[in-house]
C-alpha cells in the first residue's frame, strides 16, 4: 500500500464563507468559551470542574471530584482544538494558557505515568478494574491526540512526553505477555491514538499497542464479563455496545454505540492500512458497507436509536428518532479517511463529504456558541416536548451539556479541516484533492516548497479552479482531482482547454499530470443540479419521498420559511427548481425554491372517506446544516413526492 | 333526560359466528382457565397468586402475599364474568367455584368492611395513605361491579353483602364533611362502580360518594400532593397521568393514562345523565370530542405513548408506537355507552361499534387463549424485536401477563357484550337497536312479554331484519334502529314495502312506530362498500395514506397473505376491490383482494437519484381483529396510496 502524507494543515488557509468563517469561530469565540467552561466561568451552563478535578488529582485543591469518569477528556480534546488552532494561527496568549494546562496535566501524572483524575480522586484503589465503563482508556487516547496535535503545532514535547509515559505504562500493562492483561477499553479511542502516537514518535510498540486491543476485542473467555464477574458486577451493556459480541475480524455489520463503532473501525482501517493485514482489510469494508448501505442517514448521520446512543438494524432510519449524534459524526469522518487512504477510492470520499456538510455541520449553531447533541431528520415541536422516546432531541442547539463530548468534538473537526482537504502521494507525485474549499495551501517535496491555490464558490458554486507554483519556477506533478459521486456531468478543463474527463478518471479521481508552471490551471466544472435523493424502499420511513440535495449539501423544509403542518407538503421533480444565493439571515447559502402543493383534509371528523385537497405552493428549502438557526419550529429532510408514477 | 334501561342480557341470546362463538369461549375455556390461572394452576404462565392472596388475608394461608397492589381485582372481574356468564348460561358446577370464592372474599373482609389483601398483608398500618398509587378504591369498585354482575345473574347476596359492606366504610371515611377525607382514587374505577351499585341497591349514599370523587378530583391544594409530602415522598406520577390536573370541570382534553381517563369519564357522563349537572354534561361532551377528534386511532384505539400508557397530543397517532392497550378501548366502549345515554345520538354508537370491532377484539385470539395487551396498527418484527421504544410490543399474543388486566377485561366485556345492543325507552316505549347481531331477544314491559328476533350475517353480511312478536298477540312500540355513520345508502322497508329512511331518521335512529304482530318485518338494507378512509392530514402517521374499511370493520395487510415489506404496497380507490366470506383459518371473515402495486428500488446504494420501479399485485386484506392468528409476521393498517391527485 501506498503510504499517503497529509499536508501539515500549519500550511492550508482558507478563503471561503464556511471554512474560514467556521475556523475563525473556533479560534476568536469556541476555544476561549470552551476554556472557560473547563475552568467553569461560564454562568448558567452546566458545570464542568474539568480543571479543577486535574487540580486536586495533582494536590493542589481540596475539592471534590465532579463529573463524568471521561471528564479528563473534555480537556484534553480542547488542547487537540488549540494545537490545530495554533499551527493556523500561533498566539502567545492562547499557547501560554495551553501551556499552563499542560503543566496541570504533567502534575496530575501519577509517578508510574497513570493518569485518570476520576480514579485518582474517587477510586485509586480500583484502576484498571472496569475497563468497560471507567474510561481510563478512553482519556489516554484523547491525551495522545492532543499530545500530537500541541508537538505538531508548537514543536513542545511537555504533553507528548505525558502521554508516552502513560502509553509506556499500557504497553507493558496490556499485552499478549503471560502477565500483561487481556483487556481492551469500552470506548475505542486508544486505537486510533496509539496508532498517531506511533507515527509521531516512529516507536513501535504504540502500533503493537494498538494492534493487540483491536486483535483481543471479542475473543472468548469474554473480558468483559469475566471482569464484570470480578466485580461481582451482574448489570451492564450487551457486548455489542461495545463492539466486542465478535471479533473484529468476524464481525460483518456495524453494531451498538455509533461513536465507539466509528472510533474502532477509524483504527481498524489505519492499521490495515499499516500492515495490510487482509482479513482486517475484509472487515474494514464488510463493515464499513453494512454501514453506508443499510444504516446511515442521508445526512451522513449515524445511530438510528436514543437507547444506547446506537445502530439498530438495517434498513431501520427513523427521521424523529433518529439520534444521529454529532461525535458519531465526526468519528465517521475518522473512518472515511481512513478508508480513502487504504483503498485510494473516491467514493469514501463522498461519503467523507456528505456527513461533513450535513449530518456534522449541523451540530454547531452559525455563531459557533450553541450544539446539538441529537441531529434528527425531522422535528415536530410538539413531539420533542411532550413524546418519551424523544427526550433527548432538542428544537435549538444548547450551549453546553452534561455529558460535553460532542462541542470540543466538531471543535478539533474544524480546526483540522484542512487535513481532510488534500492529500499528497510522495512516491509518486500525486497531489489528491479530496474536498474543495477556496484557500491557499503549501507543501514540499524534498527538493522544492509547491503553493497550490484553489478557487471556488464551492460548495455553493460549480466551479473548482486550480493554480501551482513552485520555488524552483515549476513542477512535474500528477493532480487528481476527487470527482464527487453526486456530479453527473464533471468538466475538465487544462489551461482552458476540454480534457475528456472519462479517460483521466481513476477510481473517481480527475488525474492531470504534467510539468505545472505558474500560468497554468485546471479547471474542474461540477454542474450542481438539484437532485431528487430516493432511499432504497426497505427504508420504510422514507419510501414515497425525496430529499433534495445539491452539490454535497442535503437540503430541508424549516417551518421558518413553509409554515407548519411541513407533513403537507408536496415536492415534484416536474417542476423546475430555483437556486439562489441568500446572503440573509444564514451567513451566505444557496436555497432552493420550486413549486409544490400543500394537501389538506382539515374537517370535523378525524377520518372520512373524502381525498385531501390540493393547492399549489411555492417552498423554501435551506440546507440542512443550517437549521434551527432562526425561530424554532418544524423541520424535515425527507419531502413527500408527488406524482412518483 | 330519559331513563334508559338497558335490557337484561339474560335475555339475550346471539346466533352469529362472531359473538355466540365468543361468548362460547368465554364460557367454555376462558374462564376455566382464568380460574385456574388465578388458583396458580396452569404451568409456564405467570404466576397470578390471586386466590392465595385471599386465602392469606382470611388467615387461612401462611404464604407470602404475591403480585400487583391490584392483584384482588383480577378475581373481581373474573366473578364479574362469571355473573354475566352465569345469566345466560347457569351452570351448577361454574356457580359453585364462583360461591367459593366469594366466600373466601367474605372470609378476608375486615370486620370494618375493609379489603385489600395486599394492605391486609403487606402494610396494614398504611391503609389509605397513598391512595395514587395503591389502588384500594380501584379494587373496591371492581368488586362492586362484581358483586352486582353476580347478584344479577343469581339473586345471591353475599358478595353484594360484601361490596355495601365495603363501600359503607369508604362513604364515610370520603367525602366532604369535616371529619371526611378529601381524596380520591389514582386509578378511576369505583366512581362508575358506586353508581352501578347505587342502580342496583337504590341507595343514594353511593350516587353521592361516587360524586364527591369527581368533584373532588383535580381541586387544590392538591390531594396526591399532599398525601405524597407526608409520606415523605417526592417521587410518583405528574397529575395528568391521574387525570388530576385540573378539576374536572375544567378539563377540555383527554389526557394521562388512557385507561384511567376513560373509566373516569364513563363515571362522569353516567353521573351528567343522573344528575343532569350541566358542567359535567359539558365536560363529557368536550372531552370525548377532544379524544375522537384529535386523539383515537382508526381501529378505535386510543393511548398513543408506551411511556405512561398514555394520551399524547392532538393528532400525534403513530401506528408502530401505538400503545392502544386492550383495557383502554374496553374503558371507551363502557364511555361510549353512557355518552349514548346521555346524549341519545348514534354518533357515540358508531364510536362504540368501531372500537369493538377493531380495537377491542383484537385483544384476544380467535381461540380465545391468547391475548395482547397493546394493539399497534403496524408491525415490523425486528423493529418490535430489536428498538427500546417497542419494548412492550408483542408480535405474538400471550398466555398471561405480570400485569393480567387485559385478559380479564376483554372477557367480561365480551360476556357482556348483550348489554350493548338493545336499550329499551321505557317511557316512551321505544326499542333501540345500537349494535347488530343475529340473536333473540325477550324484554318486558309492565304488561306484556316481547321477543325480539335480529337476522342477519352482520358484521359480513348487509341486511338486518327484525321481527317482534307480544305474548299478547301484538303491540305498539317504536323501533329505533341505528343508521351506522359508514353506510352512505341505507334503506329501510317495512314488511316489504320501501320507507324512506331519511324522513323517519332522527339522531342517527331510523324510526318505525306501529302495532307490531308476529308477521311484521322490518329490514335495514346497509350496504358495505369498501370505504377508502383518511384521516385528517395533521395527523403526520397517516398523510398520504389510506385504510381499507367495509362495515364496521377495519383491514390490515398480513405479511401472510401479502410477502413482506408491505410498505412497498401501494392502493388505489380507482382498482375496485373484491370481497369475499371465507371460511378458512381466521374463523369466517370476510376478506378484501384488489390490485394495487409493489413499488420497489432495492439497488446497491441506499440514496439514489432513480425512482422506485412499480409492478401490479394482488393484495389481500383481512379485519384487523383477526391479525396475528398465522404465521407471525408484518401487519399494517393504514397503507399507501397511488395517485391520489
């Protein structure tokens, strides 16, 4: 296999409306709330005590823990966010309250290089003893990504060498040795870390580390329910919550907690793409097509169930109920990645690409203060508020939550966009360009720096154009350019002239090579049609409708624009649609208008033999990412058809 | 208001393949059974304890009390079925297990009047101090109506000795004098007992205690509130679960645990019409309009939330989470019918009848062995199998139940079931016909003995006739026949000779009034179209949709007879329909085919831009009642419709 380098994202600037307005957010609004959170000087949020349970852990406060057994983690994902944010933009006052944070967490750490504040204040006698549910596992693995992402950024190894001290610690702890435990975590995370603790640091063991969670999960004896049997502990989660009902590389759909489904499969993948190792190859994309072809949503989200936050069945999507949440995700993202640079396919790609715009984006409100948690499809108000099954759907977005995974989640996204955008093959000359977003980027091969430039209007507009230029005065390169599965007729143009695109397409890439000099430019054109989205008809939830979506973008009828009763609705794809750009109220966006007809049966009696009447109307649809963003009400992806004979 | 006396259904006798069957089974294998469910003899059920409960109380048992704070109320309506039982069919053997019970009964009555086994068990020192939840009213008013069902059926007064006794105690420990307590039960029920027993005793002390409940229900201070601050209790239901949320005359919406607010409400409108109080004739008229305008399935079900076993919201009507419990459309039938003595409109016998026939019936199994406790209009089995949110969703109906209300509730609904059909105005001699079912009938009036002869194959078949015939040659009466809201061209003739019916229909009632002699004839011609109903498009479930109903009767696809994946079948009312008796496996139906189509798109992606692919089929639709008495499978009532535009 072909290793793939990403671009360091210290290189990659954007220029657009979403991506730099979105990163600004994080860096000018997310990351100092977020910082107050942790340090809990945000007045009528939900408490956190993140930095103060750190402090007592490391003797300098009296205090009582308080919060959840991940909370270290909160921490931890928001220095990932900075060491992102700070390798864009370097700040001194940013970096020195990082640094102080990171001093608290080199305090806090335990002689023997453990470090789990829950267990330090509340069980110290009791580590290690319930894998499945105290997350010590968990928390390391955040510790580790942030550790890279702070080294990448600021070149300072205070954290990192934190974090080896306690990857040290679980590499001799855990492991196929006759004294080492046979353990894995509940919540995979520690996979996938270990593996980027691995290739920042090129020690081995953290990829044997990794390796031996992912080959233990599932065996028989059953670690869970021997430890559980330990604990004289006889409640607890089905083995499938947690991935382990088989092992991986027997396991052919994608089963319980959505986020710990995503988060195991991202490091099964990265490390068959590091071993290739085929039977984890097989499973990677046995798994990864139950997933995208019977159990994800149009938007790109993930876990058709509130109860235990899961996956439930195929073909089993309810729009209301749908729980979608936005760490699920971003954990999918992980896993797209993944799959792109083990199978170098475009479509992974698309899949990478519709949950960004859609199903995550929608997590963070536009000011960049508020998150959904649960990102339905469709929304009643009434039902939110009055029906059981939906307690944990919201109509607006809240500014914090008890249970805070997901805001420093889509946080550290956003930061790291830039590394989801290109990707270059050093061996043979490749520059991938996975999304398309207007911005400047440069990297360098070993004998000369390349600046790419990329101009578009994308997502909104159709147009993709590109721009090299070398140090050296030109380059011999290969561009591949990713053709997104949604466009029908893709144009390519070099230096203005047409370039039959089929013959220079490759498992969905664009492929142009030549000796690129500053003049020259390729030009991708993406016709963005309005396309009528159908589910396959065992999707019972969706089938006699449509969603519409153009370009990557999924769109949604809000009561905001349509009115109420959205259920009576009509759309058709006979009649044209209109797209506009709006600068409005939603920070820039392409709507779509189009006739439809709103059908009504308002009598006396609740049933009647009489049809429903008709009227012709005129809808708005905005794209979903952006819901809920003015005044509350109903919302829904997935529009009636009409006249589908 | 006119009194109204229903005939006593020792009088009536039924020769129908519908109700003389069932009633049958009740007798011959229902309640045997139940008998020796309650005496803990039927192996692999679960274990009722009922009896020894008795038996423990009487001190004539060492064991331990065993099961529900409402487990004395399964043998109540047990001997309440064996009253009805026993007026149509005295049987020496079955009257002496009933004696024998009640005696047992007696044995366990406090010399106070008091009864609750599991108070006189468990918690004797804590009578009467959670009156939300201990349901000690609830089980004296099912002992009350008990008592009366088997004084009626045989003249023996010892369980009736019981319920006065009893309901003496509760008269004075409630009511609004000084020294009176001012609750009121969590669980209605003895509100409309007290008022039978006052019918059945003429004492006006019941007429009067079962009024101070109502009037006192909902009032402030809050009674559950505070009976809950002495207990030192904070935790239990919100008011409306209690229907307790505001004083009834206020109410304006059904709202809480459906069971509970339709026994309560068939209290209030029994109590309007003996009273005449004019606030209670509105509330009952308000309410019940807010149910079966906004809140009753199309099988006559109603309770649309597992959580709660309760009322939703207007229009919010899902048929897969339809909890429609079989007590629940048992509670409305009773409600039903005192809104149509109330009210005299047939509007509420329409209501009655569709309840019935759909939502009642389909509690039990055609063998009479099985039962469901919920009723949904649509069923996916690995959805029931496999989401949270179905969990007390049953693809198949059970033995028995922890909690055993519906099996006994439908028996003594069913042995009733004569109570329903005929009511006589005795003032102004008018014999009205609410239900139709082939039987005799025989009623006197103060001078003469009348038997009344109804032929017909209802509910297959669309003529019912009528012939009355006096032990004293002849005599003057009218006949009110109901004109059912579904028939769109009823026709009446009169020994032959055509009437017109709209000029003698008032109210719903198709009038005949004459000197009736043993060859006179009146017929009701009452053509069953297939009817093509929809319900009001508020209703999200349902939009788009249609379900199939002839008569009284409502269809539903069986995967059975139809393959799965029956939300790929789509309908139309422009295809004519076939119907057909068969005898078959489901006891004699009559079964709707027709042409309609399968619509499918089962491709390789689960989005896509195609459109699904139609092909003809046949379906076949049989009456809800009878679904679930084949192979196990997908069921779904309201089914999708083509080209309704």
């Amino acid at each position: 296999m072909t290793k793939m380098t990403a671009l360091s994202i210290s290189n990659i600037t954007f220029s657009d409306n979403l991506w730099k307005k979105r990163q600004q957010l994080i860096r000018e609004s997310v990351i100092p709330y977020q910082w107050d959170t942790l340090n809990d000087n945000v007045p009528g949020v939900e408490p956190s005590h993140t930095l103060e349970n750190f402090r007592i852990a490391a003797g300098l406060s009296d205090a009582t823990y308080y919060g959840m057994v991940f909370q270290d983690s909160d921490l931890y994902k928001w220095l990932e966010t900075v060491g992102y944010s700070l390798s864009m933009h370097r700040t001194e006052e940013l970096e020195k309250k990082a640094d102080e944070a990171i001093d608290l967490v080199a305090a806090a750490q335990e002689e023997s290089g453990y470090i789990h504040t829950y267990h330090q204040c509340v069980r110290p006698d009791k580590k290690w003893t319930n894998l499945r549910d105290d997350h010590e596992l968990y928390c390391a693995g955040h510790l580790m990504e942030a550790a890279v992402a702070y080294f990448d950024a600021t070149g300072k190894t205070v954290l990192l060498n934190v974090a080896c001290r306690f990857a040290d610690l679980i590499s001799d702890l855990f492991g196929p040795g006759e004294n080492q435990m046979k353990g894995y975590p509940g919540h995979p995370e520690i996979e996938l870390a270990l593996l980027k603790l691995y290739k920042a640091t090129d020690n081995i063991k953290y990829l044997n580390s990794s390796k031996f969670f992912i080959d233990e999960r599932g065996n028989e004896p059953h670690y869970f329910e021997w430890e559980a049997a330990q604990r004289g502990d006889n409640k607890g989660t089905p083995p499938s919550y947690c991935q382990s009902h088989l092992p991986i590389r027997e396991q052919s759909s994608i089963e319980g907690h959505a986020v710990r489904a995503v988060y195991l499969y991202t490091a099964v993948a990265e490390l068959a793409a590091e071993t290739g190792d085929p039977e984890l190859v097989e499973a990677s994309e046995r798994v990864w097509r139950n997933m995208t072809d019977k159990r994800m949503y149009v938007t790109g989200g993930i876990g058709s169930s509130h109860y235990h936050e899961s996956f439930s069945f195929d073909y089993d999507l309810p729009s209301d109920r749908a729980y979608t949440e936005t760490c699920a995700s971003v954990g999918l993202v992980f896993w797209a990645e993944r799959m792109l640079q083990l199978k170098e396919d475009a479509s992974y790609a698309d899949v990478m690409e519709r949950t960004i715009y859609n199903g995550l984006l929608s997590g963070m409100s536009l000011d960049g203060t508020k998150y959904f948690y649960v990102n339905p499809l469709e929304v009643w108000p009434e039902a939110v508020k009055t029906r059981n099954d939906l307690s944990d759907t919201e109509l607006e977005r809240q500014g914090w939550f008890v249970c805070a995974c997901c805001p420093p989640n889509i946080a550290r996204f956003i930061s790291s966009f830039g590394d989801y955008v290109y990707a270059f093959k050093e061996d043979r000359k490749e520059l991938q360009v996975n999304l398309y977003a207007a911005g400047d980027a440069v990297f360098s091969t070993d004998t000369e720096n390349i600046r790419v430039r990329q101009t578009t209007e994308y997502p909104w507009g159709e147009h993709v154009s590109f721009t090299l230029d070398s140090d050296k005065g030109g380059v011999e390169l290969t561009v591949a350019l990713r053709v997104p599965g949604w466009c029908r007729n893709p144009e390519l143009k070099v230096n203005g002239e047409t370039v039959d695109i089929e013959d220079v397409t490759e498992n969905g890439y664009a492929k142009v090579h030549r000796y690129w000099q500053k003049e020259d430019d390729v030009t991708l054109f993406l016709p963005m049609e309005v396309e009528w989205i159908r589910a396959d008809t065992r999707v019972r939830e969706n089938i006699g409708k449509t969603a519409l979506q153009r370009g990557p973008m999924v769109y949604c009828l809000e009561e905001h624009d349509n009115g109420s009763e959205l259920q009576e609705i009509l759309v058709s794809d006979e009649s044209p649609c209109d797209v506009t750009f709006e600068e409005g109220d939603l920070g820039g966006i392409n709507v779509i208008t189009g006739q439809g007809y709103r059908e009504t049966l308002h009598g006396d009696a609740l049933y009647t033999t009489q049809r429903p009447h008709r009227e012709p109307v005129t809808f708005k649809a905005v794209p979903y990412f952006s819901w809920a963003n003015r005044t509350p009400g109903e919302m829904r992806v997935w529009l009636r058809e009409a006249k589908n004979d």
